[in-house]
C-alpha cells in the first residue's frame, strides 16, 4: 500500500474533483488544485489550494516540479458526450491530449508520481454482456467515448514503456450533490418545480449503473493507495442496473409528489440502451460503491433545495405513474 502525502487535483474545482479534495482533506493529505475555472467553480475549494491554469499551459510542468506530490489525480478533461459530435478535435485534445502532457510531465520526475486518470464506462459502447467487466468489448458509440479510451491507452503504454505508475479509472454514471446537469439533477429540479407530466428524455427501460459521487470520490483515494498501477483500468461502478423508470419512481418517492410521467421514447447519439459496470476488480483492492440509490438520491435533493434558496414547493397532480407513453 502506498502513502499519500501530498496530491495534485487537475480539473478539482469540478463536481467530483471537488469531492474528490474533500475527501484528500479529510486524509489530512496536502493538496493543491489546479483548474482553469472554464466549467469549475473556484468556491468549492479553499483559495489557497488553487491555482487557476489550464492544464495544457507550461504551468503544468512548473507545478509538479515544485510540488512534488506523491500522486496526481487528473480530471481536467471533458465530461459531457454530447459536445464530442459538434466538436470531435477538441474532445481528443480536451480527453486523450491533457492525459499525455499529465504523463509526460510525470515521466520526467524522478520518482514518477502515481497518475489516476478519470476515465469513461463509455468506451464501452452498447453493453453485450452484463455486468460490465474491465475485459468487455471497447466499441464506444461516441467520439468522447474513443478520446477517453485513447486517454487509457496512453496511461497503459507510459507504464508499460516508463515505468510511470498510473491507473484509468472507468467511471459509470455518477450522480449527487453539486453536479448541475445530467438526469438525476434534472429530473429532481423539475419534480421539485411539480412539472405536469414530468416529461422524460428517453425510454422506461434503459438502464444505468448510478454511482453517490461520495462513493466514487473514495474510490478514487483507495485504488491511489492499493492499485498495482501498472497502467491497468478499474470499473467505478455499484453493480446494480436502475431503469429510468425506477429512477423517476425514486426520485417521487423521496420528494413525496405525485406527478404523472410522459418518457419521450428519444435516444441521443451516443447513449447506450443497458449498462451495468462488474465492480468485481476494484472491489478485490476494497473499493465499495454501495449508497443506496434512496439515500444518494435525498442527499441530492437536500442539496438542490439549498443551493435554488430554500424549500422549493411542489405542486402535486394525478397519482404518479412510471409506464410512460412514447413519443
């Protein structure tokens, strides 16, 4: 097992970089984050730990000289797939390209410092068998998907070729407290709005593997301090599939509404029909993400609630109903 000392958080003024810092303070480990602030928000940290940079600056390198910390956590990279169709160089430069600076500018150190790179359950692509494991077929179904799998390979070959200890992480689909987009934030503002039918993107019964940000945030610090790090990846997942129809039945039952549902029966490009992540290998070195969704989801809620400037009054319609009409 290693020691963490000091850490390095690229991208930590964003939703799980932020958990992931509170997490490191809570270690008593010295932190400091650097973060260009284009999609972070600097009040998540204590300034002191900040350094507003973009990672693809000189900066970097500068930093992890000075610094010199025993592992760098990088999730400094996109985390939306949408953009990668209108955008694909970019996601490259934005996934695979600030992996590779981040492992050259380790490889130059001496010792190397451990990289723990943020990856996707999207490069994946379309689940053939469940659970997901780490050996299931790569044929991500984005171009987002394909830039974080190049990220890993970079990961992999800098092991392999310089000894740079480093692991990709392949986080399914996290959800929780300070995260403003995706479906478990949006379905919770427009429950708590009481909109009427709580309309929904998507069909009853595609299915996710829904991941408490405080669960994958300690995933993180556990596999730094127990993975072998030989360049090899880790599932972030729970495990257990959710339909989105159970998903929206949950989300009521914790908000105590009654809503009628309407699914829209769309699909984006880019979103598979089933996933369920194999926890198995993390789970070996101790890695546990096993929040209820119940419990993960109320957190949610208390924060969404605090954060619109107090309780938010929904206004309850018919008797909620989850077998939704397809557009």
């Amino acid at each position: 097992m290693r020691e963490l000392k000091s850490a390095l958080v690229l991208g930590g003024a964003g939703f799980l970089g932020s958990w992931i810092v509170r997490a490191l303070k809570a270690q008593r480990v010295a932190t400091i984050v650097v973060d260009d602030l284009s999609t972070g928000d600097g009040s998540n940290l204590d300034p002191k730990d900040l350094v507003v940079s973009d990672v693809r600056s000189a900066d970097l390198n500068r930093i992890m000289r000075e610094r010199a910390v025993d592992v760098v956590f990088h999730l400094a990279s996109r985390a939306y797939v949408p953009p990668s169709f209108d955008q694909p160089l970019e996601d490259l430069e934005r996934n695979a390209g600030t992996t590779l600076m981040v492992l050259e500018a380790a490889r130059r150190l001496r010792p190397s410092p451990l990289v723990v790179c943020a990856s996707s359950a999207a490069v994946y692509g379309e689940g053939t068998r469940m659970p997901m494991a780490e050996d299931h077929p790569i044929k991500p179904l984005s171009p987002y998907g394909i830039s974080k799998y190049a990220a890993e390979e970079y990961v992999r070959l800098y092991a392999e070729l310089y000894g740079v200890p480093a692991i990709s992480l392949r986080l399914f689909s996290v959800y929780g407290p300070g995260q403003r987009k995706q479906v478990v934030y949006d379905l919770l503002c427009r429950a708590l709005a009481g909109q009427a039918p709580l309309t929904v993107l998507g069909l009853p019964d595609v299915s996710r593997d829904l991941v408490f940000v405080v669960d994958a945030a300690r995933a993180f610090l556990d596999l730094a301090v127990r993975a072998p790090a030989r360049g090899e990846a880790y599932n972030v997942a729970s495990g257990s599939p959710t339909t989105l129809a159970a998903l929206v039945e949950t989300v009521l039952q914790v908000l105590d509404v009654e809503l009628s549902v309407r699914f829209t029966g769309a699909v984006r490009p880019g979103d598979p029909r089933r996933w369920q992540g194999d926890p198995g290998r993390a789970g070996r070195l101790g890695v546990e993400c096993r929040t209820p969704l119940a419990d993960g989801i109320r957190r949610t809620a208390q924060w969404v609630k605090a954060s619109a400037g107090g309780e938010l009054a929904p206004v309850p319609v018919r008797p909620a109903g989850v077998v939704g009409e397809r557009a």
